[in-house]
C-alpha cells in the first residue's frame, strides 16, 4: 500500500514539472520578437493564420479561449479582442491586455474587471495608445501575473 501510494505521488510530481515546462516553453515563446499575424477584417473573420498567434497557456487550456484580434491590420481603428471564458472561476481577478510601449515597459490596454463566470467578453483598444506602428505583440494576463495568451498586431 504504501509503494502504491509513493509510485502516485511521483506521478503527480513528474506531471506537475511537465506542466511547470509547457507554461514555461509557453512564456518563452511570448518572449520572441512578434513575427507575423494573423490577418482578420472589421467583422474578425480570419483571412489568413499565423499558428504563433492566440494560442491559450497550458495552465489555462480549455479554461478560456482567445480569437485573433481584429482589424488586423488597424489603419486607426478600435482593435477588439474576442475572449471566451468556458469555467467558472478559471480566471482569478479578470484579466488585463498589455503591449510593449516601445520603451521596453508594458503598457495596460485594456482589461476586464470581473471573469469568474463563462461567457464571452472582449478586451478592446485604441492603437493611438501606444503611438507607434509596425508590429506588436499583445500579451494577456491574468490579475496575477500569469500569461494567459499572446498574439501580433499590425499597426499602420
């Protein structure tokens, strides 16, 4: 019985670092210079894919859902971020929209207040925010601290 019961705990263990890995390959990936976007019109249908973007942190997969955001690209309009929540209580404290400034800060967005029943939301911004074009990668956040999701944005 008590082999039984150590052979468990190490499964736990063992599964516990795996996942400690992916949310940190996860991170990691959120962490590279943005590359690409996923093309969508004023509506947010998809025009073309970009597999890096939007794509859900391990500890928070099948929890929530993030679609691209759109337009992508913005000539100047309101950008929207589509946000499904699938649980109850899967994010503690709502969640925050962030992106690089420029300076190398991150720069809040936009952010919703309260999340803990499902549904859908949206996290929605105006790119004169950060002052700048080009590419820019988006970072979502719980209240935490802890990423959520990430994607690029085309800024013109």
């Amino acid at each position: 019985m008590l082999r039984l019961f150590f052979v468990i705990l190490f499964g736990l263990h063992v599964s516990a670092c795996d996942s400690q890995k992916q949310q940190n390959d996860f991170e990691e990936d959120a962490g590279r210079p943005p590359s690409g976007f996923t093309s969508t019109d004023a509506d947010g249908v998809i025009g073309s894919e970009d597999e890096d973007d939007w794509r859900t942190a391990p500890i928070y997969f099948g929890k929530i859902r993030i679609d691209p955001a759109y337009p992508n690209p913005s000539f100047g309009q309101f950008v929207t971020v589509p946000v499904s929540i699938q649980e109850f209580d899967a994010i503690p404290g709502g969640l925050v929209l962030r992106a690089d400034d420029g300076s190398g800060s991150l720069r809040l967005l936009a952010e919703i207040l309260n999340s803990s029943q499902p549904g859908a939301y949206v996290l929605r911004f105006s790119p004169a925010i950060l002052g700048r074009t080009g590419l820019i990668r988006l970072f979502v956040f719980d209240r935490l601290g802890e990423l959520v999701s990430y994607g690029d944005i085309s800024l013109q």
